[in-house]
C-alpha cells in the first residue's frame, strides 16, 4: 500500500483548521494530560451533571478530602474547571462548553470497539 493508496479513505481526509502556536499545542496538551487521569477524568464525569461544591464530590468519590481538593486545583489550573465560593463551600463545574464537548467525545471515543 503506498500513500496514494488512503487519499480516498474517509478518514484520511485532511480537516481544515487553523494553525497552532507552539504555546497553544502545549496548553492543550497540559489539558489533555489533567484530564488523562483517570480520578479527575471522573471528577469531571460528575461536574458534566451538575455544579458540585467540594465535601459533595469527597461524598460521590469516597476519596479524602486533600485528594479531590489536589484534582481539582489541577483541572482548575489547565483551564477545564471554574469555581464560585458560596460562604464556606467552593462549587465547581466545568469551564465551558468545549470542555463538555471535549469530554462528551472522548467518553464517546474510548467506548467504541478497538479496531
């Protein structure tokens, strides 16, 4: 099989986006490397319902406290994570519709069959 040989297979056909700059292909790849565990990928599973403060998540994990405080300074740091304070509690939800969609695909992707 040669090069020549893919140009007609569907998925081999080019996307056209914009270029990247080195600065953005490595902040999105900090945030593929946060989301790539798979304990904050599941604090983000449960952020895609609903916004959570801080003990509720440590309830839904049954992971101590510092544990999921340490995720989600992580997701919060690369961008995938927005927090308000109410009073003494910290709520968090996804950032943003890209991070929904992001997460949505990817889920999407790794429960079909290997090829």
């Amino acid at each position: 099989m040669t090069s020549d040989d893919c140009v007609d297979l569907p998925h081999a056909t080019p996307v056209s986006r914009p270029a990247v700059s080195i600065a953005v292909r490595e902040r999105a790849a900090r945030m593929l490397s946060a989301a790539g565990e798979p304990s904050r990928l599941a604090l983000l599973e449960l952020l895609d319902e609903r916004e959570l403060c801080v003990s509720e998540l440590v309830a839904l994990t049954n992971d101590p406290m510092p544990t999921v405080s340490q995720r989600l300074r992580v997701l919060k740091t690369e961008g995938l994570l927005r927090s308000r304070r109410d009073g003494k509690h910290v709520f968090y939800t996804l950032a943003d519709a890209h991070v929904r969609a992001l997460l949505t695909n990817i889920l999407r992707h790794a429960a079909e069959p290997a090829v």
